[in-house]
C-alpha cells in the first residue's frame, strides 16, 4: 500500500505516550550535547563532537516503541537519543565520547559511534562512521527474524522489526537503495526511519533527492508503505511513529517514515554553520520540538515548575555521570591489539563476543580431525566445495547460504547446484544484484546469531561490497569484543582459460590487508573441505577464495576426506622436501610450481601457504633457513603483493641466513587479459618459475 503525499500525514492515532518519560529522556539527551559543547569540547576531552540537539523527541519516541525481545536498531552518529531511550547510560555515552575505558569501544572508535548488545530487548547494531552503511546490515537482522521464526521456531522473533535509522544525505547512497529493493522485494519487517533536517553537512536536500523529498518520491516504490510528517510536531510525530511500527510489526511489510526535525547546532562540533543565514538559523531555533513539546504539555500535563525540575534533574544527573566518567581510567595501550580476531583465554577457552555468531547464542562449537579420511573417487575443488557446504548445511540449521544465482540455477559455477532442492529457499537463496546487500545482508544475519555464507560471482565484483567487508572486518575490534560477524564468503576468481580484467582478478591480498578477515586459498580439492569446514565452523569472518582454474582442474582433484575434516588455518602444507631452494606460493599457482620443479631437477622444498591470513611465518623461515634461498610465486601483481609481505619477514628474520636475494615471479603491474596469448605472456608459467629457479640456484 502506498501513500500519496496528501494522504501521508494524517490526524495522530496513538495510545497513552508517556510524556513525562519522553521529557526525560530527551533532558537527558540535551544535557549531554550541552556539557560537551560548552565544556568537553573547548578542554578538548570531547574530540569529535556530533550534537543531536533537534532530533531528541523523535527519537525518544521511537525507541519507545521498540519494546519486542528481538527488534533492533541499525543507527548512525546522530542517533544517541534512541540509544539512550534503549539503555545505553550517560555514563557510558560519556565513557565513550571522552575515550574512556567502560566507553562502548573503550576509546577505540568515535564516541557517538555505538553499538548496544542485548539478549532480550531491542538491540543496536554497531554503528559505522560510513554514511548509508546502517542500512543492509538492518536488512540482514529483519530477514534473520524471518528465519529464526520460521525455521529455528524462535517465536521471541515474532512481532520483532528491524530499524534503519538515518539523514536525508544517507537516502542517496549504495546501502539505502540495496536495502530498498531487498526488503521490498522480500516484505520484510523493516522501518527506514528517516529524520530529514534539511541537510547532509552544508549540502541541502534537494541535492540528495529530486524535490528534496524523499518520501514524496517513494509514493508510488512497490510494496513500500510511505509515511511522511512533521517531526517537530511531538504528537503528530508520536502518532506517525506508533502507527509506522504496528504497521511494520503486524505484517504489512516495509515502510519508509520521513519526518522532518532541525538541526540546531553543526554537523559537528567543528561546524561553524556560515552556510546558513541568520534568518534560517533563528527559524531553526523556532521549530526546537523541545519548545514544542513544552507548549503542547504544560500546564496540561505538568505544572511549568515541574518541567523546569525534569530538565535541572536531567543535568544533574549528566554532572554526576560526568564526575564519575572524569575519575574512571583511560584505555590501556597495551591492549590495542587484542580482539582483531577471536581469541582464546589461558584455559583455552573462546573469549566469546556479546553477540554475533552462532556460539553467543548457544550454539556449540563442533570439533573436527585433521586426519583425511580419503572416501571414494577423486572429485573435482567445485564438488569439494559443495559437498561441504551441503554436510554443514545439514549440521548447522543456522547455515545460510545465497548470493545471486545461487538458488534455482545452483550457481553460475555449480558450487550449489541441488542445494535449494534439498534445504528449501529459505537456506539456499537468490538475492538481488546489490554486492553490498549480499554483505551486508550477511553482516546483520551474523549479528543475529545465523552464520552467513554470502557468495560474490566473481573476485572483481566484490568491489560494491567493500565498505560492507571492510567494516564486518573491524567489527570486533571496534566495538572491543562486544560484536563480531563470523561469516564465510565465497569468491571465485583468478585467471580460466583465458583471462580479462573483471572476472579474472586475483587481488587476494586487499583481503590480507582487510583487517580482521581470515583469508583462505586452497590449492585442491581435500584442502578446500578442510579449510572451508573450518572457517564455517569457526568465529570469524573468512575469504574463502576458489580459483577458477582450479574448480574442474585434473591437478587439483583429491578424494573427499571425510565429513568431520578440518584444515587449521595459518598451517602450511610442505608439499616436497629440498635443501637447495625454498618456493612458496598458494593457490592455482602450486601446480604449476610443482612442475616447474619436476622440470628443474632441483632439490626445491614446495610450501603451500593455503592461508594467507593468518600465514605460517614458522614453516617458510624454517625452510628458508635451511635451503638458504627463496621463491615466491604469486598470480596476483607483483607491486605490494603478498610476496612483498613474504619477503620483507623473510629479509629480517633471516637474513643471515640468505645465500641470495630473495626472488618474488608474479603478474606484471596490469589487469588480466583476454586473449590467451597475452595471458600467457604474463602469467607465471611452470617455464617461467624454472627459469627462475636455475638463476636463484646459480646465484
Ligand atoms: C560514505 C561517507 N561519505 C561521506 C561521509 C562524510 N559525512 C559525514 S556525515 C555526512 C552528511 C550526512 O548527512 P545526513 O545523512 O543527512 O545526516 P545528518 O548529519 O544530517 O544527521 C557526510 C557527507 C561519510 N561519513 N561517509
């Protein structure tokens, strides 16, 4: 159903709200931006100084609607007064903004960036400094609440939304509209709560959307329902807002409620505002809905006295909260490195995160062998794959797998091929052709407590979803522990028959320098089931590349291992001996190393590294030691490739050791390309990689 502009604000039809809470909270809010504008600020406590003075009742409002065990919360910088409304204290705002240690990233993150974990309760997921990135990952929860409900009868999901919180300048970008069409297309429980206050920095709204009105330009958007008003207008916005929620909780799908609010400081504390007239300026302060809500409940609700001791209480309590934050310790240094990945206390115990991943929400953790128990005929790395995915699949009711194409057809390389038959579509799905869905989709279904295995159709393609990669990445350190995204994703890539510069691309090593994600690049079939069963078992988020090359490779065809199989990561496997000359490489380049070798007739000792993140430094110094020379051969671009990585440890580490300089072979500095001829000529070749070993070995 949706609304035209006429018909979209509409008369309030909304039960008892409680406006002496709605007071409170708001105080609350207010007092906050005041301290730390007059005070924290100019004494430099408060380095990033985001003010929500404007925003605060409508906020309060909406958070007070948000009472189901599973509903949640996807915000931006701006959104503390709903943090607030949800249980988020002052004390830890305040923790946060001032960098303290008890803050909601102890000092790691910008103060107004949050994250709110919860069992029973709205939730807030971790918020981003990207504008437009709240919005796939609140996708991903709302399709999870679906799934919880449906298919691990979690009936707490029942009733329970999922809230993208945002600006009018956030409307314009990637996430916004790949959430739109998933939710839409899907009807999933899901708000857009927009708060429109007329600008995205100093850049007006008309710039973001025609008109500047985004609701008024969703009217006619399929399977949307579009409610617009004014947020400075306490009851009408109470009304639009309940009504909005019931909406979305009863069944009605989607909707997009834009209500219109000032923005009564900066953007930030920076801000000076020369953008505005004074005129604006001063209407602004008009429409505080502050004012509005004192003139709509006093003296009706509450004598003049008693909203003047609300606001001084509200103050009071911000000074105390204060006092006791100013006393508290700072961050320790020494523990800036901890949480970049999931770690283990002395007792061998997993330090679990609040939430995100299966394990927080009581799943087990289900140990493997790393004996190969070898059963039937040779398979090629595809099969591998899919036979591993389809036992964990079987195992794990909270696997999910999709990615476009993924469904009906079993993937544009077969990887899932019979999988939807055989779990239904609520496990194995189609998706919309949005990378930055897909992640992010991944990233609020990890934060729900499912285990995502989103597939990109191609290494190239993963591009779109890179703000969605980069920040599931950092998720567990930004946040100290409180949230992580455990998931795996599926990217074949690498050169095919031929190459070109789009599906061909290897790049593995923006992943490795991806923080927090663990990088996987089997080179055959029996080490793709062991490595892929890992990272699904695991409580990280993987790349879990599968070169095309080697999907139906001869080379790379092993048979199946065994169900329970598992390949430790960082754990090398040392493929021959040899005493004169180490050669390390991953991937589809280890066949053709190992040829190269046959065809030198050198003692050359061949590591595949399987993993580059983390990598076995131990392994490969071990060998280089001993052989006192090195190779490294890689199909991605030489400059700043993982070899350099390599190589730089390899120089420090052992250097005294080197009877040579270390020698790195890998594609010159250009994309792939097409024709078969010219790949070839690029291509480190198994000619190629034995020239270069005669010369390493005479040096
Ligand atoms: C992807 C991205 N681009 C640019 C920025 C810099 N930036 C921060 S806030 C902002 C404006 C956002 O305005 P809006 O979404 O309307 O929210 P408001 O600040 O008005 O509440 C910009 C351009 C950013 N944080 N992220």
């Amino acid at each position: 159903m949706a609304a035209t502009p006429d018909t979209m604000q509409q008369a309030p039809r909304h039960g008892i709200v409680d406006w002496r809470g709605v007071l409170r909270q708001a105080a609350l809010s207010r007092a906050l931006d005041d301290l730390e504008e007059s005070k924290l600020v100019p004494e430099r406590k408060v380095l990033y100084q985001f003010s929500a003075r404007g925003h605060e009742i409508t906020q309060v409002l909406l958070g007070k609607q948000l009472t189901f065990a599973r509903d949640a919360v996807a915000g931006y910088y701006r959104s503390r007064p709903l943090l607030l409304t949800l249980g988020l204290t002052v004390e830890q705002a305040l923790a946060s903004t001032t960098m303290h240690a008890g803050g909601m990233s102890e000092g790691r993150d910008i103060g107004v960036v949050f994250n709110l974990p919860r069992r029973d309760g709205a939730c807030a997921l971790p918020v981003c400094g990207g504008v437009g990135t709240q919005y796939t990952p609140a996708v991903g929860w709302a399709q999870a609440l679906r799934y919880r409900e449906r298919v691990l009868g979690d009936q707490r999901c029942a009733g329970s939304i999922a809230v993208a919180h945002g600006g009018d300048a956030s409307t314009a970008t990637n996430g916004f509209w790949a959430a739109l069409n998933i939710v839409t297309t899907e009807r999933l429980p899901f708000l857009f709560f927009i708060e429109d206050n007329g600008y995205g920095i100093s850049v007006p709204s008309g710039m973001q959307t025609p008109g500047g009105n985004i609701a008024r330009n969703l009217a006619a958007f399929g399977g949307l329902r579009v409610i617009d008003g004014d947020g400075c207008d306490p009851a009408v916005a109470a009304g639009l807002i309940e009504d909005a929620v019931a909406g979305v909780r009863g069944g009605d799908g989607p909707a997009l409620l834009r209500l219109t609010v000032p923005r009564l400081s900066g953007h930030s504390g920076q801000d000076t505002q020369t953008y505005k007239s004074a005129r604006e300026i001063a209407s602004e302060r008009e429409r505080d809905p502050l004012l509005a809500l004192r003139a709509q409940i006093v003296p009706r609700l509450m004598s003049a006295d008693e909203w003047n001791s609300e606001v001084a209480q509200g103050k009071a309590e911000v000074a105390e909260a204060w006092a006791r934050v100013e006393r508290s310790a700072a961050p320790d240094p020494r523990r800036i490195g901890r949480y970049v990945f999931s770690e283990r206390a002395a007792d061998g115990s997993i330090e679990l995160q609040q939430q995100g991943g299966i394990l927080p929400d009581g799943a087990a953790t289900v140990a493997g062998t790393t004996q190969a128990n070898p059963q039937g005929p040779r398979i090629n790395l595809v099969t591998a794959v899919r036979r591993t995915l389809e036992h964990e699949l079987q195992v794990n009711k909270r696997v999910l797998v999709f990615g476009e194409d993924v469904g009906r057809k079993g993937g544009v390389h077969a990887a899932t091929l019979g999988l939807q038959e055989k779990f239904g579509a609520a496990r194995v799905f189609d998706t919309s052709l949005s990378e930055e869905g897909i992640i992010g989709r991944a990233v609020g279904m990890a934060a729900a407590g499912l285990m995502p295995v989103p597939e990109i159709q191609f290494r190239k393609y993963a591009d779109p979803a890179a703000e969605q990669l980069n920040d599931c990445g950092t998720m567990r350190w930004r946040t100290a522990n409180r949230f992580a995204a455990p998931m795996v994703v599926r990217i074949p890539g690498g050169f095919f028959k031929c190459g070109d510069p789009w599906h061909s691309q290897s790049n593995e090593v923006q992943w490795v320098h991806g923080i927090g994600w663990h990088v996987v690049m089997p080179s055959n079939a029996q080490d793709a089931v062991g490595l892929l069963r890992s990272a699904l078992r695991g409580n990280d988020p993987t790349i879990f590349f599968e070169h095309r090359a080697l999907l139906d490779g001869g080379w790379a065809r092993r048979a199946y291992p065994g169900d329970d199989f598992v390949v430790p990561f960082g754990k090398a496997s040392v493929l021959r001996q040899g005493t004169a000359v180490t050669v390390v490489t991953w991937g589809a380049m280890v066949e053709r190393c190992e040829q190269a070798i046959e065809r030198s007739g050198l003692s050359a000792e061949l590591i595949d590294l399987r993993t580059l993140s983390p990598w076995d430094r131990e392994t490969t110094l071990a060998s280089v030691r001993k052989t006192r020379r090195c190779l490294i051969v890689h199909e991605d671009t030489i400059t700043a490739g993982f070899g350099a990585e390599i190589a730089a440890v390899i120089a420090k580490q052992a250097f005294f050791d080197l009877d040579a300089p270390i020698e790195r072979l890998a594609m010159p500095d250009v994309p792939s390309p097409h024709n078969p001829l010219l790949l070839d000529a690029v291509l480190p070749s198994a000619d190629s990689i034995a020239r270069a070993l005669a010369d390493l070995a005479e040096i």
